[in-house]
C-alpha cells in the first residue's frame, strides 16, 4: 500500500505544475481563480507532505507560496462577488 502522504505530496505537485503548464501555454492567466486556488491547493497538500517528512523549508516556502495564493483567491471573490452586484443593480 502506498503512503498517503507520498500521495498528497504527489497530487499537491501536481497541482501546481498543471497551473504552471496551463500558464505557460496561455490556457488561463495569472489573474484566474483556477491559477490561484490550483497553486493554493496544492501547495496546502505540499505542507501536510513537508510536515511529514519534517522537511521545514519546504513548509515555509508552501505555506508562503500557498497563503499568497488563498489571499489572490479572497481579492478574486470579493471581486467577483462586487462585479455581479454591481451587474444586478443596473
């Protein structure tokens, strides 16, 4: 049976490096939600696998990476969420 954390360290990677490609290949942009919560998302996974292997640099680095992405993420809703009031009062 594999390790479960090997799993989520292996989903989290691959989380961020598909928004990575889709970035690069001009498929979504720095600016979409997806980019934001595919890299929040993954790098969370890439904690939970960096605490388990008490590999603590890259903790920070993730935790880093993945709190900038979730504060994108929050701007993005807010933003969204201001827009499509805004559309409902014209």
């Amino acid at each position: 049976m594999m390790d479960p954390f090997f799993l989520m360290g292996i989903t989290g990677m691959l989380m961020i490096l598909i928004a990575f490609l889709l970035l690069q290949r001009h498929h979504i942009s720095q600016d979409d939600l997806s980019y934001d919560a595919l890299n929040f998302l993954g790098s969370a996974l890439l904690v939970v696998y960096g605490i388990a292997g008490r590999v603590w640099p890259f903790v920070i680095l993730n935790g880093i990476f993945g709190l900038y992405s979730l504060i994108d993420m929050i701007t993005d809703l807010k933003s969204h969420k201001k827009s499509l009031v805004g559309h409902w009062k014209k």
